[in-house]
C-alpha cells in the first residue's frame, strides 16, 4: 500500500493541472497581472543577462583590445539583451493596462552602456 503513495500523489496533483497561460491574450477575463508579471521577470533576467556581457566587455577589452571582434560580438549581444527587456517590459506594461492597472513607473535597472 504505501508503494503506491508517490503515485497516488503524483496522478492526483497532475489531475489538477492548470491550463497553460495564454501570453499574447489581448481578453480582459485572461489573467493579465499574472501575464505581466510574466513579462516583467524575462525583462528581468535580460537585464541580468546584459549587466554580464557588460562586465566581460570589460575583461575582453583588456585581454583582446577595445577594438577585438570578441569586443564587438559582445556589445551586440550587450544590446540585444537590452532591446528585449525593454521589448518584454512594454508587454508587461500592455498586459497591466489591459487589467486596468498602471505602472507608476518602468521598471528600469541602470545597465551599463
């Protein structure tokens, strides 16, 4: 009997599933905060993701030389990180709006530039 616990377990809490969230729903009844706030955590880590690239631009400066295609390579990744969290924060905003919610302010960290 007690075999058969995890599997118990396991069907039941796959019996409960949630259905997958729906992103690019424009519908009111959706829910747009928890979409948002989908948005807003991937701007986040694009963020994180472009802060690291400005921190090894640095290092590859030094050991490459400001004007290296390791330099260069890295500065274009530096920005395409940095376009998509302001792409995915515009989304966060756009579904906020759509739950009748404001930002009071974007949600902005400094990145180098």
């Amino acid at each position: 009997m007690v075999r058969f616990l995890p599997l118990a377990l396991a069907v039941l809490g796959c019996a409960h599933g949630t259905e997958p969230l729906d992103l690019t729903s424009p519908d009111p009844a959706s829910d747009q905060r928890k979409i948002a706030n989908y948005y807003s955590r991937e701007a986040d880590f694009f963020r994180l993701k472009a802060e690291e690239l400005s921190q090894r631009i640095v290092v590859y400066e030094g050991l490459f030389g400001p004007d290296s295609e390791w330099v260069k390579g890295t500065r274009l990744l530096e920005r395409f990180y940095k376009d998509s969290a302001e792409e995915q924060e515009r989304r966060a905003s756009s579904h906020l709006g759509l739950a009748g919610q404001e930002r009071s302010a974007p949600h902005v960290r400094s990145v180098s530039p």
